[in-house]
C-alpha cells in the first residue's frame, strides 16, 4: 500500500493550513519532500497553496471583493481562525471581510468544509436559520416570569442546543456530514469546530474517521506513527483509534507482539504458562472469525511488555482465564 505524508499541529493550536496540506497530500497526491525529520516550513507550504490558486483557471483574486492582498490573506492559514457556523447547512459559515478571503482560498482549492453545529428543523424550524453567535445571544436572555408559553417552549430549546453542543458538534450533525459525504462520493473533508480545522476522512460502511494531528510525544513516536485516524460516532470523541490502513491499534499491536513473541526462548515454567495463554487467545479468536479488539485489549494488559512483574500471573487469574477462553464462541461472519 502506497504512504503518504501528513504534517501535524503546531504546539500553539490547531491551523486551517495543517489540514489543507493533509487533504491535498492524501486526496490530491500532494508531494511532501523527504528533505525534513521533525519540523517543516511553513513558507514552502503557504509557496504550494500558491502556486495551486495561480494554476487555477478563471480565477483571480480581484475577482472578489473579500480579498485585499496575497501576502496577507495566505498568511492567515497558519493562524487562529474563528467562524460562525448556520445552524441549517453543513457549509453554511458567517466570517469577517478577513476570514472570508481564507474560506474563499479553501473553495478556490475545491476542499469541501463543514461543520456539525446544527440544529433539527422538526425541533425548531423557527431558528433553523440562526447562526451560532444569535442562539448564544438567546441564550444569554433568559425569558421573564409570566412570558408566554411558546417563548419559554423555544428558550428551552435553544437551552438544550446550547448544552449539547459546547462543542460546536452534536450527532444530528454528525449524521449530516455523513449522508452528505456518501451521497457525494466524498473520500475527504475538512470539519470545523471551536476554532479547529480537521481533516475528515470516509471509509466504507459509511464510517467518519478524524485525522489525528497532534504532536505526540517523541519518547513513543512508533506508538505516535500507529495512531493515524479515530473514527468520529458522538460527540464524547471517544471513538476507536485506528492506524493508517483502517486497523484497530490494539489488534496491530497485538500482532507485532505475537511476532516478537515467537522466537523467544521459554526458560520459565511461568513465562511458558503466560506465552500459552496468550497464544490460546489469539488462536480462539482468529478461528472464530470473531473481531473482539477491546477484549483482546483487556486481556494483554496483564502482558504489557512482558516485564518479570507482569509474567508472574497467579494460577487462578490463569485458570480462570482459560476456561473462560475453552467455553465455546459462536462464528460471526462479516
């Protein structure tokens, strides 16, 4: 399988121009030059977004009004950008004169952008077509005793809005960006929210994965390079890590762990127990077809790095385990 490059956040925050290099580099093919280790100038990027908006047909940027000068709107890519999203559109963003130039830089590149801030029409078709700020605004006015029964009914929705979606991202959204990325044949996206620009990324199944873009930390930068994507079901950002070919992290840790495992010299009655063990899970899962990664996951926590420490497992830990492990699994097949 072909690798492509990502670059990853700055230190200092989440910028548009981490995620627009990322979805030209795995959408479009985007060359990142070997020439680099940690670090990457920015300068070479904003020459790339360049030279692709002069490659652009039809286009110039005295063509719309938002845009003042190249040397300060392409800038702004790597800085903090704040848009207010409409709560009736996946697309649907309010911007100052200045922010409109970098959406309109975006739209010129063709990178589709998105938010999942939006608000159920069937709940309240009356502020469908709010935006983000207005909703805060009706928050923040709390209805006098004795309003009428329809006031206090609509700020309780804007309540339960305003609650479930601190995070600028709610499931009804999230279903949106969905179903408009199937019904558009869309591999990649960019998703905004709270100020932050993310690339989104379609697998089959219809499934939404998060590029996972922040600097790790260097002292497990093997671990750091598994963990490429997270899939995106809620709003809680408690979905599932996944590497660079869609795996889960667990399952291909596993996997290299059992590699590692084979060739070693089993020289304690214990460690020979603890190797059994191990192999036995994996064996039982991988004949019943059955894809168990958390209880894979559970079960080699013990293992960790196979310290001395951890092989030392009682007898009953084992036993139990291994009958667990013998009670017949029923096939689940894909």
């Amino acid at each position: 399988m072909e690798r492509q490059k990502i670059v990853c956040d700055h230190p200092d925050g989440t910028f548009p121009l981490v995620a627009v290099i990322n979805y030209l580099s795995l959408h479009r093919n985007l060359c990142i030059e070997d020439n680099w280790e940690q670090l990457i100038s920015e300068k070479d990027h904003l020459e790339t977004i360049q030279n692709l908006l002069d490659s652009v047909d039809g286009w110039s940027p005295e063509d719309n009004t938002s845009w003042n000068q190249e040397s300060t709107v392409l800038p702004m890519l790597a800085t903090q950008i704040n848009l207010d999203p409409y709560l009736n559109s996946i697309d649907g963003f309010g911007s100052s004169n200045a922010t409109a130039a970098v959406l309109e830089v975006i739209k010129v590149l063709g990178i589709p952008l998105y938010h999942g801030c939006l608000m159920d029409p069937k709940k309240a078709s009356a502020l469908h077509g709010c935006a983000y700020s207005g909703i805060l605004e009706l928050y923040t006015t709390e209805p006098l005793p004795g309003a009428k029964a329809t006031d206090l009914e609509q700020w309780t929705l804007i309540r339960e809005f305003v609650e479930t979606t601190d995070k600028q991202l709610n499931s009804y959204g999230i279903s949106c960006i969905r179903d408009h990325m199937i019904l558009n044949n869309q591999k990649f996206a960019i998703l905004y929210r709270n100020g932050e620009f993310k690339l989104l990324g379609l697998r089959h199944h219809g499934i939404i994965h998060i590029l996972q873009t922040e600097a790790g930390d260097f002292e497990n930068v093997e671990f750091d390079r598994l963990c490429v994507w997270k899939t995106l079901c809620n709003v809680d950002e408690d979905g599932i890590v996944v590497t660079g070919n869609f795996r889960a992290v667990d399952d291909e840790n596993a996997r290299d762990l059992r590699k590692q495992l084979q060739p070693v010299e089993r020289r304690k009655s214990v460690k020979l127990a603890t190797l059994l063990y191990f192999n036995l899970v994996t064996y039982q899962l991988m004949e019943n077809n059955f894809h168990l990664s958390c209880l894979l996951k559970l079960l080699l926590k013990p293992l960790n790095l196979l310290t001395p420490l951890n092989l030392l497992l009682t007898p009953l830990k084992l036993l139990t385990s291994l009958k667990l492990l013998l009670k017949p699994l029923s096939p689940r097949h894909p």
